[in-house]
C-alpha cells in the first residue's frame, strides 16, 4: 500500500472557499459536470441549502430536515471531488476525532499534498452542521454560519468521505481535514463536527494535481474580491 499520487490525478475544485467566505452562494456548476470528473467529494447546495456529498458517484445534499439525492441539473456553488481509486485501506477501530486525525497525520508521508478519505463504520456518536438557505442580499460565510443547524446523533452506520488539504490552499480549498457524513439510510449527514468511530474501514488516496474551475455567473463576475480576509471565517466555518 502506498500513499504516494497516481501520475496524472487530480483533485478537481468547482469555485474556492474565499468566494463563499464572500458570501458567493449562487449554485454555479451542474452537479452532472461536477460529477463527471468525480464520485467522490464535497460541497454545498445552492444558496447554501445543506451539504453536498458525492458518494460513489451519486451526489446528496444533507440538511437539517434530512438527505436528499441531487438531481443532475441541480446547481452547486462550491465542490470539491476525486475520481476515488484508494491506494490505501486499513481497519480502524475506537478513535475519537483528534485520534482519527492524529493517526491520518502519522500515515501520509507529507502534509503537503491532497489526500481524499473515506471511512465507512459504524459511530458511536456523530455531530454534523448544515448550512442553511440563505436570502439575498447574501451575507458573507462567517455571519451565515451563524443560522446553521447542528445535529448530534448516538450510534450511526454510515460514511465519511473528504479530504486533507496543504495548508497553504487555505482559502482556495480547506486546509487540514474536511469531512461530510451520510448515513446508510441516507437520512441523516452533513458537515462533520466530531465523532467517536467505533469500527470501519478507512482508506486514502494521495494527489499532487488540483484543478480549479471558477464560476460564470455574474455575482461572481461582478464581486469584488480584493480583500476578503478569509482565514478566520474559514476556520469558524469549514474546520470541524
Ligand atoms: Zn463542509
């Protein structure tokens, strides 16, 4: 097993965080072309209704009231996904969240790289937040953050897929870990707040290439992003 990067794969970025830190919701991407470059990843809905997951190339979006499949014509403000081919699997059992990050931490050779992860187990316990539709005139991410939902759950089955950024890409990705949750039933997920992992599998797969699409819609186009001072409302907002 290794946790070096395939030649020629990619991490593929619809939009950047520090648009959404700017209060850029307006859905941007169909989630087909999201999902033609990948099956598995994260995001947003439109005008920030829920969390998006892509899970073996079907796409959900996780809010308050539950999950809900996304239609291929749905659009996304922001996702970031990987075509999912794990070079690494390992059984994990009994880790809480700073313990399941810390042993990530031990096993990729580099921090400086993208790593997709997805863990499928059964959870002890599992607190999420979605995001929730937000009315024009958007407010920027820190204030819309404010209005978000947080659901505690004990005992859950399900998965747990995203990713671990460089630091560096702070602003443009997430840096460090970014996880969403949806649950075998598919009623129940969102962003990942904390968690105790009872038993799964986990697995990795590294990548050296990022690709990133901007949006073409005109809030976009017209938005003054000179000085969006993104690092603390990301890490309010995107870190668990
Ligand atoms: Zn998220």
């Amino acid at each position: 097993m290794s946790l070096l990067p395939r030649d020629g794969t990619a991490v593929h970025q619809f939009s950047f965080v520090d648009a959404l830190v700017a209060g850029l919701y307006d859905g941007a991407f169909a989630a087909s072309d999201v999902a033609a470059v990948g099956d598995l990843g994260v995001g947003c809905g439109d005008s920030l209704d829920g969390e998006f997951v892509l899970l073996d190339g079907v796409g959900y979006l996780c809010r308050a009231n539950g999950v809900q499949r996304v239609d291929p014509t749905d659009l996304l403000p922001f996702a970031e996904v990987v075509r999912f081919r794990p070079t690494f699997t390992a059984p994990v059992t009994a880790l809480s969240e700073k313990q399941f990050e810390a042993l990530v931490e031990s096993l990729v050779p580099t921090n400086n790289l993208f790593y997709a992860i997805r863990v499928d187990g059964d959870f002890d316990g599992m607190t999420v937040r979605e995001a929730t539709r937000q009315q024009r005139p958007f407010p920027g991410l820190a204030e819309a953050v404010k209005s978000q939902h947080e659901s505690a759950v004990g005992a859950t089955s399900g998965t747990m897929v995203g990713f671990k950024g460089p630091d560096v890409f702070q602003g443009l990705s997430v840096a460090d870990f970014h996880l969403h949750y949806v649950d075998e039933a598919r009623q129940f997920g969102g962003h990942v707040m904390d968690f105790a992992l009872r038993s799964g599998t986990l697995t990795i797969e590294a990548y050296a290439g990022f690709s990133l699409r901007l949006p073409q819609v005109s809030s976009y186009l017209e938005a003054e992003l000179d000085d969006v001072d993104a690092d603390e409302a990301i890490r309010q907002a995107e870190s668990s």
